[in-house]
C-alpha cells in the first residue's frame, strides 16, 4: 500500500490529510486481478490516508463517498470471490476514539488536532453507512484502524474473497526470512525501527522481534531513529533494550540529512556496551 498510496510518493507540501485517498491501492488490487492473480499480500503500512478505506471499495468498483457518510458494494468486483488475500498489519488499533486511526496516526500524515477530530467525526459516519451496507461492524476488530481504516474496509467485505486473513506483517516477514532457524544460533538479536514510540506497544516490528527473542531467551536491543518513553516501555515488557539513534534533539529532515554516520556511531556505542569491542 505505502506505493499506491504512501506519504514516501508524497512530499510534504503534496500531504492533505483530509483529502488523501486510498482509491489507488483498490486500483492496484483490480490490476493485479486483471493480470490473473489469485493469491494477493497486501500490506497495509506507511499510507498517506485517513479515508476508511473508501477510496479502495471504489477502486474495487464499490460506490462509496466517505463525506457524503454512502456506502454501495454493489458493484464490487465479483472476481474478488477468485481471490485469496492475506493482510499484512502490524497494529492492533481500532478504527475510532483515542486509540483509532485518526488520534494515533494523523499526526504523522499532518493532521492538526483540529483536523484528528474531524477525520475521526467523519470515519465514525462513513463506518455507519458501511455497516449496514455489508452487514457486519468491524470498526473494534484490532486493526480496524491500521492505514487509515483501510483495515477496517477490508474486514468489512472479508467476505467476498475466496479466502482472506489479517494477520501481523511481522510474522510473514519472519517466516519468509527463516527467522526461527537464525535465532536458534544467535546470541543477541538487534533491530530496529524509524521510531520507537506509543505506537510500538500496538504491535509493531521491533516488538513482535524482541517477544519472538524473548521466547528463545535471546536478548534484544532495539535501534529507534527516534525513542520515547513509551516506547521504551513497550520494549521493556518484551525484555527488551530501546536506543536512540539520533544523539541530540533536531529536526528529521536534519536527522535525514545526516545519512548513515548517526547509526554507525550508534551501533559502535551499543558493541561497546554489550563487549563486542574493546
């Protein structure tokens, strides 16, 4: 999804938080049916967009306006029902309220706090009208609220794919990279994340890392671009170590700006600490 409908395709004169559509991630699911694909991993990180998910039923042919609070699935693709989708999400959020889509990740996409509360306002609507169209509320599923509520799109019409699944981005990760076996011989498991924050605790990679570390008693020390103390606490009930990357408070484009070298310096701190270097 971050290629269809990604803030990295956007730069930041180009992010409208209100105004930013899913429509092209639907669009990228209807060319890869049109194409003869069967089987779709769809992962729903790094959007720009905080529309329910109606931008993508639109894409998928469904008639629906996330304003206007109208929703018609009518129309949806019927190869769909050929199509087996695995979701890949990395939180557990819902779609609305203080933990939804809109308070915990509008920030990042430029919402002001004004803007968190009407986005919030309006997906509450749109989910209204899309309940009663599909028959079904998912709105409190954990991962309704992930890209924007496009989670929560998705679970609305689970059932009109042959086959669908929402299951955590890190474990299809950790399976197609042969994790167990690796830490079956490791020592010490380092990774890492742009930041480590309050969104950490809702299931995000270093997290879902460090629980699997912890349970082949492996210690883990997670490298953060940036790291708060609530994501040092999130770290902490997997046994895990948080630290910051970034060596005094700046700007993250400076942060940006200063390439690899931050990271080098962090990494040769954390070898020291742990004994790996005189």
């Amino acid at each position: 999804m971050a290629e269809a409908s990604g803030l990295s395709r956007l730069t930041g004169a180009e992010r409208h938080p209100v105004a930013a559509t899913s429509i092209g991630t639907g669009d990228l699911i209807a060319a890869a049916i049109d194409a003869g694909v069967e089987a779709i991993v769809l992962g729903i990180g790094g959007s720009a967009t905080t529309d329910g998910g109606a931008g993508l039923l639109a894409g998928l042919g469904g008639a629906t306006e996330r304003d206007a609070a109208t929703c018609d699935l009518a129309g949806l693709d019927p190869r769909l029902g050929k199509v087996d989708l695995q979701v890949a999400c990395d939180v557990s959020n819902p779609l609305l309220g203080p933990s939804g889509a809109a308070a915990v990740y509008g920030p990042q996409k430029g919402a002001s706090a004004a803007d968190v509360a009407d986005l919030d306002r309006r997906l509450g609507r749109f989910a209204d009208a899309l309940d009663r169209e599909a028959g079904r509320a998912e709105r409190e599923t954990p991962g309704a609220g992930a890209a924007g509520g496009v989670g929560y799109a998705l679970l609305s019409i689970q059932d009109r794919f042959r086959s669908f699944a929402l299951c955590p981005g890190v474990g299809l990760v950790m399976e197609a990279a042969d994790f167990g076996a690796r830490l079956a011989w490791a020592d010490l498991v380092i990774t890492g994340e742009g930041r480590i924050d309050g969104q950490t605790g809702f299931g995000k990679t270093v997290l879902g890392v460090a629980l699997r570390a912890r349970s082949a008693d492996v210690p883990c020390i997670g490298l953060g671009g940036g790291v708060e103390p609530d994501g040092i606490e999130a770290m902490a009930t997997a046994g895990a170590v948080a630290v910051p990357v970034v060596e005094r408070p700046q700007s993250i484009e400076d942060a940006i700006s200063a390439g690899t070298a931050p990271l080098e310096r962090c990494a040769e701190r954390v070898a020291r600490l742990v004994g790996l270097l005189d």
